[in-house]
C-alpha cells in the first residue's frame, strides 16, 4: 500500500542521527509523499530545505502559536518568493494553543489571523493547530475563511468542529490519537465524517500510536493510523489507503 504522510517534523533534533536513515527507509516502505511542517521561521527554512534536497518531500511553513512572540509572518512572504523549488504547499502549522500559554489568547489570534490572510494571498491551504482552543479556533475560520483549504491537524472531534468541517468541506487529519483510548463517542465523531475528508499523519516524532506510545514517533507508523481508521470507519482497509491518499495529493495540490 502506498502512503501520505501529511504532517511531519524531520528537522527535530529527535532525528538528528537518523535522519537520512529513517527517510529512506520511508521511501522503502511505501510512504510515497512527506509533507515537513514548520512551526517558526528558522524550522520553515529547515523544511523548505529538505523539500529541495528530497523529491518525495514537500513543505509547509507558518509560525506555532507557541511562537507568537517573536513571530515576524511578513517573513513568510520572502520564504515563498525566494524559494520556488522549496515545494511549498500549505501555510501551517498555525493556530491556537491554551494548553500552556493561555494569558496570550488575541496575541495569538492576531497571528492566526494574519497568517490566514498569507495563506490567501498566496493562495495556498492552511494547516491548523488547535489545542484547547476550540472555541476560538472555530470563531476565528468562520469570521477569516481560509479560500484555498483548510486541514485540522491532529483533529479532536466535537459537535460544533465536525459541523464547520462538514458544512465547510474541511480536510482533518488523525494521527497517534486515533489509537489511544476514547470514549464511544469518537468513534462516532470519526463515522460522522466522510472519508472524502480525513487523511492521515503522525507528526514524527510526537504523537506515537499505541502500542508505541513513549518512543520516537516516524511516518513508519502511518499503516497503524490507517489501520485504526478503517476499523473505526467500518470500510476496507486498503480502500481506505487509496482514499486517503488522494485526498491528500488533492489537498496539497500535488500533481506529479
Ligand atoms: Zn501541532
Ligand atoms: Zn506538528
């Protein structure tokens, strides 16, 4: 099976080591595309780089709200304008994160929205971060409608997200978290939604699905993801594969 890992962080010092190692191995074992995410100016640059120096590796660039404080977005022009072959296909990952920070909520939405507005500007879909923060997650989208997609990322199903998402023809991504242990109502959230809508990630080197839970997390663990998926989707697994899969070359705008 053929596979699309759309959120990964190979430039983390996790994989210092190991990187080129673990990226072929990648190749080897059929994660046919790799979309490197960058969370601040320095890691976007890190992603755009290695995007050049793999054929099978795209970029997303975009500032974490865990870096709202230094956080100079106009910078991202010059990043898409200098570096055509930097394969950059999302703004991301952006957001909003209360889990730890939360005395900082509309510095961070600040750049959440200003951030939306690159993405339009460039024409390119956006990769949201939301960490108990859905409220405002969901308030910020619908008042700054990202024009050319939008992907939730490491996606946390409640009532009124699964709405926007449906109503909105959002893509979400489930990760590690799909196989943790949940309550009923997930699995219901994750019918809900049509699997013209879901892909998949792991956001190596965090996130690892269980039974890794606690070791460096890498893209080797997406059949799991899947796995999970179609068992929650009550669907065929390979079909799911190739679903998602496409999904995610459509989302990315990915032709080749
Ligand atoms: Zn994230
Ligand atoms: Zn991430």
């Amino acid at each position: 099976m053929k596979y699309f890992e759309t959120h990964a962080h190979y430039s983390d010092e996790a994989f210092l080591e190991n990187q080129s190692e673990i990226l072929k191995k990648c190749k080897e074992n059929g994660i046919e595309y790799i979309i490197d995410v960058g969370y601040n100016i320095k890691s976007s640059i890190d992603a755009i780089e290695l995007a050049k120096k793999y054929d099978f590796i795209y970029s997303a660039i975009g500032i974490h709200p865990h870096d709202v404080n230094n956080a100079d977005y106009n910078e991202l022009y010059n990043l898409y304008k200098d570096n055509a072959n930097g394969k950059i296909v999302a703004i991301g990952e952006i957001g909003l994160d209360y889990a730890f920070v939360s005395d900082n909520k509309a510095e961070q939405i600040d750049l959440f929205i200003n951030q939306i507005e690159v993405a339009n500007k460039l024409k390119l879909p956006i990769i949201i971060h939301s960490r108990d923060a859905y409220l405002d997650t969901y308030n910020v989208i619908k008042e700054h409608k990202p024009l050319y997609g939008a992907l939730f990322h490491c996606f946390h199903p409640n009532d009124d997200l699964v709405r926007l998402v449906k109503e909105n023809g959002y893509t979400v991504a489930f990760g590690g978290n799909i196989t943790y242990k949940r309550g009923k109502k997930f699995a219901e959230y994750v019918k809900e939604i049509p699997i013209e809508q879901i892909v998949i990630e792991t956001d190596s080197p965090y996130l690892p699905p269980e039974p890794y839970r606690g070791t460096i997390n890498t893209s080797l663990n997406l059949p799991i993801i899947c796995n999970k998926l179609a068992e929650y989707k009550e669907m065929d697994v390979e079909q799911v594969a190739k679903i998602v899969y496409e999904n995610s070359k459509r989302f990315f705008n990915i032709k080749e």
